[in-house]
C-alpha cells in the first residue's frame, strides 16, 4: 500500500481534476478521456505545498504535501507539471 492509500485524496489511474478557489473537484477518465465517476473533492485549506521536482519531457509527478495526511503523487504531463504545482496551494479568497 503505498502512502496516498492511506489519504483521504480520491484517486484513479487517470482522472480529471478542476481547481476552483475552494477546492479541488475530481473525476474518473474513462477510456478515450471520457468523464467518468465524480470521486470527490479535497478543500485547498488541506493543501500546505505541491511541487513538481522532476524536470523533462512527457510525463512528470507533482507531490501534494497534506496537512495530517500523506503526501500524494500525481502524474500529469510534464506542460503543466510547474504550473499546476504553483497554483494548487491554498489562496486567500
């Protein structure tokens, strides 16, 4: 089992995640990135750092460090790998 079974983090193998200023919403793909099931969201307030500290092509991990929970890896293409990790921290709103 490895870390991110143990959070509370909805995860599938592939998924759509939706950043809003609250919160993560996240959705299953199915075969040929279709939407699947809705899994869930996770609050930003629980969200204390990502990083994205690999560099190169094709596909890179971004690590989302939780508050009380284990940190969860997160493939996404190595495009957005630096963005993504910038942007999912918690906001004042």
């Amino acid at each position: 089992m490895c870390s991110s079974d143990l959070s509370m983090f909805p995860l599938a193998p592939r998924m759509f995640i939706v950043l809003t200023n609250r919160e993560l919403l996240i959705w299953a793909a199915r075969r040929n990135w279709r939407l699947g099931d809705y899994l869930g969201s996770v609050h930003r307030q629980r969200i204390i750092q990502a990083t994205a500290p690999t560099v190169g092509a094709g596909w890179r991990t971004v690590l989302v460090y939780l508050a009380n929970e284990p940190t969860v890896p997160i493939r996404v293409p190595s495009t957005i790998a630096d963005d993504l990790a910038a942007m999912l921290p918690p906001r004042e709103i």
